[in-house]
C-alpha cells in the first residue's frame, strides 16, 4: 500500500500532484472510496452533520471533492454484518481509500474488527490517502495527547504500518491547532521518530522513500 499522510487533505497544489504521482494516473480517472469511520468516535467530530459533510464533500478539508471518476463510502462498522463478497471486490477495485479524521484509536478498533487490517497486504497499488486520525492509525503510537476514546488494550497503540508517528495541526504559537511546544512535549511521549505536520504539510511513503511534502510548517523528532 501506498501512503498519503496528510494533516487536513489534499490542501495544495503540492499534495495533490504527489497523489496523482502515487496513483500513476490523473485523479479524474481514479475510483475512490471514502472511509468515514474514525468521525463517529470524536465528541467534536461526529457522527452528525460532519460525516455527512466529509462523505458528500462539502467539508472544508479537500479529498471527496477532487474531482475523483467515482466516490463510494466503505464504512467500517457496518462490515462486520454483511458478507465479504459484497465489499471485498470494492476494496480491491478501489484506486484510492480517502480516510476521515476523528478518534484514530476507534478507527484502529474498527479496521481490526472489519477485516480491513487484514485485507492490507494484498492492497499493494492501493493508495491510502489520511486525513489527521486518518494518517496516525498508520502509526505505532499516537501519544497519550491524543487519546480520547479507550481502547480494549487501554494504551496508545495502533497499526504501526509506518516506523513513526504523526502530531498533526501543527499551528504558529497563537493560532489554532497545535504549537510546537505542545508538540515537543508530546514528541517526548513517543517511543519512535516522529513528525509535527501542519495542515498545507503531507507525508508520501513508498516501497522505497519516506517524503515530506510541503507547503507549511513542519519538525522532526528523532528518537
């Protein structure tokens, strides 16, 4: 699998001609499914007005509405109670998996209890395209900062499909978001490398290279 990591989407010009340089075609000749999952498990995020917003592209992050070939909603939770052979082929289809922010520990619990997880080996040219939690499930470790829906295991753990992790909205000190001294304090945290993007920064990682795409504001925390 290919990775977008991205604090806020697709935010310019930068990130979208490294996505259209990961899919190896323009996206107006891409499938793309959305994954709105994580929103359920966060109090700010949804579920409500802002899953609808993020799946009919009317969020103020860009990825539904890039002008995709087609756009269809995997949502994760519903997975578990409808046979394999009717979501599966979509999955494998799929160009492009566009994954909503939220709670990325909830969205860790529901890739495991669907299947996706496991379904990752085998999506080889697919690209994964996060947004904030979108991006972190990616990761070993998230930080207790941003820990808000408990997991079974009760720690701070995800996929670590990626050897780093991910402090996302990255902001000056003042503007909303993350300061870097909130970020140094976290990156302290973390047991791994790790990167604080802000929202015009994305992180490309290949077989091959791990890339930082920019347009903003970001540091690197070596551990």
């Amino acid at each position: 699998m290919k990775l977008l990591l991205t604090s806020a989407g697709v935010t310019n010009p930068t990130i979208f001609a490294a996505l259209e340089a990961l899919i190896g075609k323009p996206i107006s000749e891409s499938n793309a499914l959305c994954i709105p999952t994580a929103q359920y498990g966060h109090p700010w995020v949804g579920p409500g007005i802002k899953a609808w917003e993020f799946i009919s592209g009317k969020s103020e992050n860009p990825m539904v509405d890039l002008g995709w070939k087609s756009v269809g909603v995997l949502e994760l939770t519903a997975l578990p109670s409808i046979d394999e052979e009717r979501w599966k082929p979509l999955l494998l289809e799929a160009d492009v998996l566009l994954v909503a922010g939220g709670d990325a520990l909830y969205l860790h619990h529901w890739m495991q209890q669907s299947g996706l997880v496991d379904m990752i080996p085998s999506l080889t040219e697919t690209v994964w395209v996060g947004m904030s939690a979108g991006s972190m499930v990616m990761t070993p470790q998230i930080g207790r900062e941003f820990v808000g829906w408990k997991s079974m295991t009760g720690d701070d753990s995800a996929l670590g499909v990626v050897p780093f992790s991910i402090c996302p909205h990255l902001a000056p000190d003042g503007a909303a978001g993350n300061s870097l001294a909130a970020a140094e304090r976290w990156a302290g945290g973390i047991r791994h490398p790790s990167y604080a993007i802000d929202d015009r920064t994305a992180i490309s990682v290949t077989d091959d290279a791990v890339d930082v795409l920019t347009e903003g504001l970001w540091r690197y925390f070596p551990k």
